[in-house]
C-alpha cells in the first residue's frame, strides 16, 4: 500500500470526495474543501491510498484518511476504503501503512458507539471488531457529534488525553458541530 499526500489542485480530491460521500453519511461528513482548510492551515494531512507504483491518471486510490496532526498524536479523522475493495485486506493494509506513515506519534481514530437493539449494530461490531484485530486499544473515552457518540481506540499504548483534547479543539474550530470535548 502506498500513500500521497494529497493538496488543493490534485486531481485525485474527486475520486477521494467520491469515496468520502459514499462512506460516510451526510450528519458525519467533512467535505474535502474543509479538509484542505486543515492542510493549508498546517492541522491535517489528507492521504490518497493506493494499491500501485504511482499515483498516476490512471492509478486512482482506493482510499483514504484524513488526519488532524499534533506533535505527540494524530486523529485519523477519516478513514474509507471504496466499497468493491472492503473486506479484501486492503483496509489493513492502508491502516498499517498509514500507521508507519506516522511511526513516532499515536495514532487515534474513532467509530459509532456500538448501541444493542439498532439495525446497524452488527456492522458497527465489525467495525470495531477490524480495529482491535489491526492492533487498536479501547480507550474508554467518545467524541461526539449531535448525531452520537463515537469510541475513540488508539495506538501504540494509553491515550494521551490532553494531546487528543488540543486537536480536538481545533477541529471544533473548523467543524462546530463537533462537540469541544472528550468524554
């Protein structure tokens, strides 16, 4: 798995808006604009994956995350695979090498607060399920946004609260509806 860091004017933001639009839903969603705020700011990272050699015309990701950076953590804000390629190991794969990417800071992410009795509880499991086994953490703490709740796991070792509280800080300020605070 290979990984670009994406900026404004790289041809390659359409297939990555695509493959954001189809992941996540619209109550969740950040759009590759705001993304790019971050990374004109100095505060993200927005990372095209890629199965080949190149990131040319006709090698397109298959992925990508989107990251809030700080000296001692990242925020692996966003994170998708496009749909034909899930449950093949290229998450894995893109998740693995996106942790090396960072190699020296913990890498944070976070995912729907898993709620028994809703029809989606079975795919929020595996979620879960997928970041343990690609060596995450339960933390034991949420984010949140007013459409729910969100555990957060991380690696390597314990979550270092206040590091993860400043980012996010910032991302309050670029995002509103996130809420200011780790609970």
């Amino acid at each position: 798995m290979r990984i670009a860091k994406l900026t404004a004017g790289n041809p390659h933001l359409a297939r990555i808006e695509e493959i954001n639009n189809e992941a996540f839903p619209d109550s969740e969603r950040v759009s590759v604009p705001t993304m790019l705020a971050f990374v004109r700011d100095g505060n993200g990272e927005i990372l095209g994956l890629y199965e080949g050699k190149s990131d040319s015309a006709e090698n397109l990701p298959v992925g990508f995350g989107f990251a809030v950076t700080g000296a001692q953590v990242v925020y692996l804000f966003f994170f998708a695979i496009e749909r034909d390629r899930r449950n093949h190991g290229v998450g894995s794969r893109a998740l693995a090498a996106i942790c090396e990417h960072f190699h020296g800071r913990q890498v944070i992410l976070d995912f729907e607060e898993l709620l028994p009795g809703r029809p989606e509880t079975e795919l929020r499991e595996r979620r879960k399920a997928f970041y343990l086994r690609n060596g995450f953490c339960e933390t034991g703490r949420y984010t949140a946004l007013p459409c729910g709740r969100f555990e957060v796991v991380c690696q390597p070792g314990q979550l270092l609260s206040d590091d993860f509280a400043s980012l996010i800080h910032i991302i309050h300020a670029y995002v509103p509806d996130y809420v200011d605070a780790l609970i």
